[in-house]
C-alpha cells in the first residue's frame, strides 16, 4: 500500500484596514482611494491507495489597523479560525481510521524578503507544530466526528502569538498606499502533512 504525502497549502494576504479603527487622514475633496487583496488556492489533493486525504476550512481574517493609542502606528488584527480536516480512506488501517495520523502543521512566507522601507513586514515563528492521534499524549490532537473524519481547530488568537508584525509609522497617505503596496506583494501560507515527503511505495 502506498505511503500517505499529503502537502496542502493555504495562501492568506495581509491587507490594510479593519473593523476596529480607521486610517484617517487629512485630504482634499479628492475622494480616497483604497485597494483589496484576494488570494487564488488550490483545492484539496488526494492519490488512490493512501491513508486519506487534508482539506483547510479557512476562515482567519488578518487585518492592519492603527495600533490601540495611536492614529497610524501598524498592528496586527486576527480574527476567526482555521479548521483542518483529515478524512480517511475507506480502506485505511484500522488505526488510522480509529485514531487519525500524527500530522504537522506550519506556515511561512511566500515571498522573501517581504519588507516595507527596507524592514521585514512580519516575522514568524516557523516550527512545525504536532497535532497528534486521538490516543496520544500529545497537548493537540484530532477530535473524532460522528462521521468518520477527524478536525483540528486553530484559533485566531492561538496564531497570534507566532506572528509578530513590525511597527511602521504611517503618517501620510503616501506612506499608506506605499506600506499597502508592499502588503500585495507578500502572502503568509499555512501547511499540513503527515512528515512524509513524496508517495512512495513499500
């Protein structure tokens, strides 16, 4: 039977603007202009004779606002969660299909360097965090549902603590559409594999 390789990844963008402040600026009766980011991904990847198959439910939201007590000093926004899902193949052993697999999940830079006014936008923590079986010791592990398949959530606020924004002063709005510019050009992706690299066959 085929070893399971599954390697799944999920491109986010950083973009300008929240729904807890509002960068505001002095102006004329030019009407401002403003810009949005989308991001196309892949769907989910599977190969006949594995243990199953990854799918992301991505559901985070990042966001820079103006930092608390201040008009236009960068921080960083995370809202929502990301639920990773892991399905079994019918014909899966029995373990596997009892307990899930000990799977990683990570996240790093698209690009590098990602930088605005020759400094590093944001800064991440890149180990590779275990979600274990069902019956392991792990501190995460997969909860089981009713119909087969086993999730992982991942909390926003969870995520925070392993990106780590730079603090740019954006006091004119040339500086805005420049640091928003500079946000388009870079994506955080997010992983989820089993540690193997490649099917391979016994």
């Amino acid at each position: 039977m085929k070893k399971l390789s599954l390697f799944l990844a999920l491109a986010m963008l950083l973009t300008v603007g929240g729904v807890y402040a509002v960068w505001t600026y002095t102006q004329s009766t030019d009407v401002m202009d403003i810009t949005t980011s989308s991001v196309i991904d892949m769907t989910a990847a599977t190969s006949i004779g594995t243990y199953g198959q990854y799918e992301f439910d991505n559901k985070l939201v990042m966001t820079v606002d103006p930092k608390e007590g201040t008009t236009h000093t960068t921080s960083l926004i995370l809202e929502g969660t990301m639920t990773i899902t892991f399905t079994p193949n019918t014909f899966a052993p029995t373990e596997v299909k009892e307990n899930g697999v000990t799977s990683y999940f990570s996240h790093d830079l698209a690009v590098t360097p990602w930088q605005y006014d020759g400094k590093d936008i944001i800064t991440l923590d890149n180990e590779a965090h275990t979600i274990g079986t069902v019956n392991s010791n792990e501190e995460r592990k997969w909860t089981k549902n009713a119909d087969g398949t086993f999730t992982y959530v991942i909390r926003a606020e969870d995520l925070a603590e392993h990106m780590i924004l730079t603090e740019f002063v954006l006091d004119t709005k040339t500086e805005y559409d420049a640091y928003d510019d500079a946000l388009a050009a870079g994506q955080i992706r997010f992983h989820i594999s089993d540690g193997i690299k490649g099917t391979e066959n016994p």
